[in-house]
C-alpha cells in the first residue's frame, strides 16, 4: 500500500505550483501588411463579427492574449487607437456566454495605465453591437455562472467597481500560479454576480475582491497625495468611502495605513536623492515630503534602507543600488488567498512563490 494512502493524506499535485500561463497568443504581425486585419477577424469570427469603421487601412496592428481560467476565460487586445472596430454578436453563436468588456478611453494610456474605462456586459446569445477604439480586456463566462437577464443593467458605481477588479486582475495574471485558479474562479463570479443584482450574500461573498478594489483605490488616492500634509487615513476614509476599520485591517499586511503613507515618503526621497539631476538639499527633499526635522528623518531613513539619507545619495549618484533595495518590498509573511495575493501586489509586496 502507498505510504502517502497509508498515513490518510493525499498525494500533492506538482503541477499545482505553475505559474498561470498565457493559453493562446496572436499577433497581426506574423501576417502581411494587407492581410493583418482579416487574420485578426478569424480570430473571433465563430464568436462575433469584427469590422472597420473606418473602412479599407493600410495596415492594422494588434495583440490578443487569453487565460484559461477554469471554466472561465480572460482576454486582453490591444490594437492600433486610430482603428474604429464594430463588434456585432453572431445569429447563431458558438456559445452563449456572458461577455463582460472593459474598454479602455484611447490616449489615455494602454491596459496598464491609469485610462478611463467603460464597462459593459452582455450575452453572446443576445444581439448586440458595440464600438471601441484602443485597448480591450474581456472576461468570459458561461451563461449558468450568472443568474441575469439577457441584457442586465448595472449601477454605475457597481460598474466603475467591476472595472476597477477585472483591471486589477489583469495586472495579477502574471502572478497568478495553478492553485490559485479556484479562488479566482469564485472570487470573480462572486463580483459579477454582486454587480449584476447586489445582495447582502452576494456582498459578504464578494468581500476579498473587494478588499483588493479598495486598495488599489486608496493607493491611487494615496500617490495623488502623497505630498500634501493633510493625508491621513481619515481622510483616505472620506475620499474612498470606506470606515477606519476597515482601511486599516487591508493595510495590515503593509504594517497599516500610516506605516504604509510614511513608508511610501520615505521611498520618494530615496527616489529624490538618488537622481544625480535633483540639486536639492537633503533637507528639502525630507520636507518635501512632511519630514521637517531633520534628525528624525535621518533616523528613519536609516532604519527603512540601512544608511543614511547623504549615503544614499552618495551611491545613487554613482549609480549603485545598495543591497538591502533590492529586498525592500518583501513582506514578513506569503499571499496563500487571492486576496492576499492582489492586495500585496497592490501595496508592491512581493509574492512567496512557495505559498
């Protein structure tokens, strides 16, 4: 008899520590110049109908990437912003799938940026076109998933949350490995389905996704300010809708919100004294960023990197980074839950591979 058997536990599943890959790539650019936009039609062609707006181009450059999620599909294009493309759902499609699309506000930066988005969500099986200009991301989910009307009408503000999870996720896909798939996979039917008709269940059920939405946007909120002397986490609370109690249990794993402000001050006058174009004293580069005694300020600094504020700028100047930079951004403990895993990615915590 197996001794794994024999002691009652399970054989592990070495597969279950891959990193998440990318299922299917496609590229315009492995076709001719005149035949790139035909080549990216047949990719959707038993999905939907793709078309130019703007009729006959020279050329037409785009990207598309997918992830197997389970039963659920991710998908993120990017194409040229100059091209007008119409989507039309098919007669008779292949599936009759949910289709929730964010799309992304052409010069407003690509999937990685900051740019305003739209987000909608319709089903394959209904008819349906749309317009988009510049980037997509796309999730895909099987009609049974949801429980919604062909055609479901969602908050704006329920919307705009939606928008900010799928984007984040995007951004965590590279980091993804195959035992979080699972807790992914609920995670984000728990968001569409809170979305689509809000419910306390549906609510409580969604609560980890949400965390991580909410810390992305204090971060924002955060970054926006960080050198403004009337950040605090009150007024993080009132600018983010959330309660101090809940602001401070997300930022828990950064040592809390005043630790992670002060933390994030102290990385931008590292950043300050390392640029060998920065003239500025040490000490106005501290004040800079509220830190008006110098002494304390020296203390700290040294505590955070290991030296002094002047050796710092000693060795930025001379364009070493000093060993302890290189491990800044490890947390004391390993993301096992997705939402550990989005919220220290979020707050630029390194993830524990081994987890």
């Amino acid at each position: 008899m197996d001794a794994q058997v024999e002691q009652g536990r399970k054989p592990t599943d070495p597969l279950l520590d891959d990193p998440l890959d990318c299922a299917i790539e496609c590229d315009t650019a492995c076709a001719s110049a005149h035949e790139r936009f035909e080549f990216f039609r047949s990719w959707h062609s038993d999905i939907v109908d793709v078309g130019l707006r703007c009729g006959e181009i020279v050329t037409f450059k785009a990207q598309e990437k997918i992830w197997q999620l389970g039963d659920l599909a991710f998908a993120a294009i990017d194409y040229s912003p100059h091209h007008l493309l119409r989507w039309e759902h098919k007669k008779k499609p292949a599936v009759d799938h949910w289709l929730v699309t964010v799309k992304f506000s052409p010069g407003a930066g690509s999937i990685e940026g900051k740019p305003q988005r739209k987000l909608r969500m319709k089903n394959l099986a209904a008819p349906d076109i749309c317009e988009t200009e510049g980037a997509i991301i796309a999730l895909f989910l099987p009609h049974s998933a949801i429980a919604a009307p062909l055609h479901p009408e969602i908050a704006e503000s329920a919307a705009e949350f939606l928008a900010d999870y799928l984007t984040l996720l995007h951004r965590n896909l590279a980091h993804l490995r195959q035992s979080n798939i699972s807790g992914v996979v609920a995670a984000t039917e728990h968001m569409v389905a809170a979305a689509v008709a809000p419910s306390q269940e549906r609510l409580e059920q969604a609560q980890a996704p949400f965390d991580a939405v909410i810390t992305t946007r204090a971060i924002r909120a955060i970054e926006a300010r960080l050198s403004d002397p009337e950040l605090s986490p009150d007024l993080l609370c009132r600018s983010i809708g959330v309660s101090r109690s809940r602001l401070y249990r997300i930022f828990e794993p950064a040592g809390g919100i005043s630790n992670y402000i002060r933390r994030k001050r102290l990385l931008e006058t590292r950043r300050a004294l390392s640029n060998s174009a920065d003239g500025r004293s040490v000490s106005n580069i501290a004040e800079s960023m509220g830190f008006m005694d110098p002494s304390t300020y020296s203390r700290m600094f040294k505590r955070e990197f290991g030296l002094s504020p002047k050796g710092a700028r000693t060795l930025g100047w001379e364009g070493i980074q000093h060993s302890t930079w290189l491990s800044i951004d490890q947390p004391a403990g390993c993301a096992c839950t997705l939402n550990s895993l989005l919220i220290n990615n979020s707050l630029r915590l390194s993830i524990n591979a081994g987890c």
